[in-house]
C-alpha cells in the first residue's frame, strides 16, 4: 500500500539518528484534527532526507507523502514480532502557525496520557 497521505501541524521534531554507517533516521509527529478525536501519527524521513525537516518547525501544517512499511522478525524468545512505519517522502508546507513552545523528546515522552 503506497501513495497515502497525511496532512495535519507538526508537534514534535526529532533529531536525526545515526542507525548504521549508512542509515540515518529522523522522526516527526502530524496531528490530524480529522474529527473530534485528533490523532498523532509518527513519521519517519531517512538518509538524505532528514533534511527536509530543517525547513519546518512546531506548529507548521504540513502534507506528508508517506508509504506504509512493515515486517516481520523472530525476538529473542523465538516469537513474532512486528515493526510497522510511516515512511515521509515528501512533504509540503500547507500552512503556517505561530511557533508552539519546543520540546525535547524526552520532555514528549514524559507528556505521553499513558
């Protein structure tokens, strides 16, 4: 399943990460405001594109062409795992907000209701 979009403000921006020599991740999170149950999704940019986040900051409204990834894995236990990711490879500005105050991704965590 390819070609999904997702459109909603920017409330978190990540860091880049260093996952291997060749592979850099960097993650944000959409909010879409849909209905009245707004939903956060977490998208994910790599390699050269970790970038593109440099031109957004929080509370951005933004379109993010995502394709939907998944697969399997065997844990240490011998049962079945599952990763599931949103992978951003484009994204557009739709509009622009006044800049919500910053966080760290730890201060985020810390904020999670659960």
């Amino acid at each position: 399943m390819d070609g999904l979009k997702v459109t909603g403000e920017i409330i978190f921006i990540g860091d880049t990460q260093q996952i291997k020599d060749t592979f850099t991740k960097r993650n944000f999170v959409a909010q879409t405001k849909l209905d009245q149950y707004p939903q956060e999704y977490e998208l994910s940019l790599t390699k050269d594109g970790c970038s593109k986040l440099d031109a957004y900051k929080v509370g951005d409204t933004v379109t993010a062409s995502i394709n939907l990834r998944g697969r399997g894995y065997t844990k240490k236990d011998g049962s079945r795992g599952w990763f599931t990711s949103l992978d951003c490879w484009r994204l557009e500005k739709t509009s622009s907000a006044a800049p919500l105050p910053t966080q760290s991704a730890q201060e985020y965590i810390d904020n999670l209701p659960f």
